[in-house]
C-alpha cells in the first residue's frame, strides 16, 4: 500500500511515485500553476491542492530546459546505446517509440483502457511498442528506466494534446507526512546549472551580443532590473561591487566558482532560469526556434 503522488495528463495517471520514492515535476509547471486539481478516491474525486498547466505550456518549458526535439532524440539514444552494450537482443528506434505516443489518442483515452495495464501508464506503453510477449518482457526494464520527461516530450507532438490539462495531484503526500510542500519545489542545482547556462548562452547568441556587459543592458532594456548585487575580483584581489541583472549575477556565480565572495543559492536560481524563459517567451516569432 502506501500513498500516491500521481502527474495526470487530461485526468489519465501517466506517472506516478509513492511515499519516499516520487520524481520531482514542479519543474514542469509555470509560475502560478497553483490549482485546486481533481484528485481520485475510491468513494470519487475530490478537488486537492496541486498543479495544473496546458500541456502547451509544459512543451515551451521542455524544449528550453532540456528537451527540444532534437536533446530528446540525443537523450533516448544514449541511454538505448547503453542499455544495448549488454543487451543488443532490445530491438528499438526513437522513431519508432515516438511514433507509438504519438499515435495514441489521448483526448479519448480513458481509465478503463488502461485497466488491463494495472493502470500502468508504461505498461501501456509498452504493449503498443511490442509485437510479442518476448518483446513486452524485454522492453519492460528499459521503458521503465527512460527519463519520463522523454515520454511527456513526445506526448507534447501530438497538437491535439497541446490544450489538455497536465496536473500534479501532490496533496495526499504532504497531508500523510511523507513530504512538507518545500521538498516538492526542491531543485535539481545541477541541472538548474546547465539549463541556466544553455539557455542564457542561446538567448545572447539569437540576439548577436558577444559581451556580457552588453547582454546585461540588453536584458535591463527588456524590462529586467539591475539589482543584484555582485562582488568582482579586481586584478589586485579587492572586490569591487557591481549592480547586474539577476541573470547575468546568476550567470558570473556559475561561471567563477573561485569567487568565493558571491553565493548561489537555489531560489536566484529558479528566479533567473524563470526570468530568461519569460525573455524567450517576448522574442520575435520563432524564439529560439527550438521545436
């Protein structure tokens, strides 16, 4: 038994963790994705507090912090790589995966087409992907080891997904006792770190500023404040302080760990990476141009 955290997409469980063991998907969600979401007992559904957001929504920020099109693909294909140094029996593309999400229906799929599956989202899964049970049994632990974030990429090419409410029913958790809100909105710093890092370097590339000085007035001029404030090492070692845009602070903290006179702490790192897809989001059509 055990209580459940489950992410839905238009009311079907498509991932879900139990007690301690969960995968953290605040990161999916915009800012003010706070929802009262409908949550399943077995005497019916209840509204709980959790997170909802148009699957359109959830896309933007996969393509920009990890998964385009083209990082999914790199991504399914190393950990197939992998996977296939000890067993080259596992016959699979990404074609052919993305082609099997993209090919169900889910506007119209309903709990009880996934029954037979246990409700298993994966399970479902992967018996679209096989042709035989020899196939089911050697897809299963390699479909259940593959970055979910890949599947919910893929589920995002489907246009008439786009509109469909992603929801993360999260409350049943907190009110058990296995987690307090704040380990939901823990962040993953590494990751933070490099998706900082892309996507501040392609924001400063598409707008062709090869000096950082030069970005941080561009990004003051989108609207952004110079208010944080930044110690820089002087040839002398005497620190003298600055008055940047948070992401470009953000940016000097990642890129001079040396500097010991400047701390990172988590939330200037959500806030900045929140900041730089909100500077994507005003670009001129196409943005970056990741798909």
């Amino acid at each position: 038994m055990g209580t459940e955290i489950m992410l839905s997409l238009n009311d079907i469980n498509i991932d879900y963790g139990k007690n301690r063991y969960w995968k953290g998907h605040y990161w999916l969600f915009p800012p003010g994705s706070e929802a009262n979401v409908p949550t399943e007992y077995v005497s019916g559904f209840r509204l709980q507090p959790g997170y909802e957001a148009s699957l359109a929504d959830v896309r933007f920020r996969l393509c920009h912090l990890g998964y385009s099109a083209a990082e999914s693909r790199a991504k399914f294909e190393t950990y197939l790589n992998r996977w296939q140094r000890t067993d080259d029996d596992l016959k699979i593309t990404y074609d052919e995966f993305h082609d099997t999400i993209t090919g169900i229906e889910f506007a119209r799929l309903t709990s009880d087409d996934l029954k037979p599956y246990i409700w298993d989202f994966r399970d479902f899964v992967i018996a679209r992907l096989a042709s035989s049970d020899d196939e089911i049994y050697g897809l299963e632990d390699f479909i259940y080891g593959l970055d979910f974030a890949i599947t919910l990429r893929a589920l995002c090419d489907r246009p008439d997904n786009l509109q469909l409410p992603l929801r993360w029913q999260t409350q049943d958790l907190i009110d058990s006792g296995w987690v307090a809100l704040e380990d939901l909105k823990d962040i993953d710093r590494l990751t933070y770190i490099n998706n900082h890092t892309l996507l501040f370097g392609r924001i400063q590339d598409h707008v062709g500023l090869d000096r950082v000085n030069a970005f941080d007035k561009w990004l003051h001029a989108q609207g952004l404040p110079r208010a944080t404030p930044y110690l820089r090492l002087s040839s002398g070692g005497v620190p003298t302080q600055e008055t940047l845009t948070l992401p470009v602070a953000v940016r000097h903290k990642i890129h001079h760990p040396e500097n010991t006179h400047n701390v990172l702490t988590d939330d200037e790192l959500r806030e900045s990476t929140e900041l730089l897809l909100d500077t994507v989001r005003n670009l001129p059509a196409p943005g970056l141009g990741l798909a």
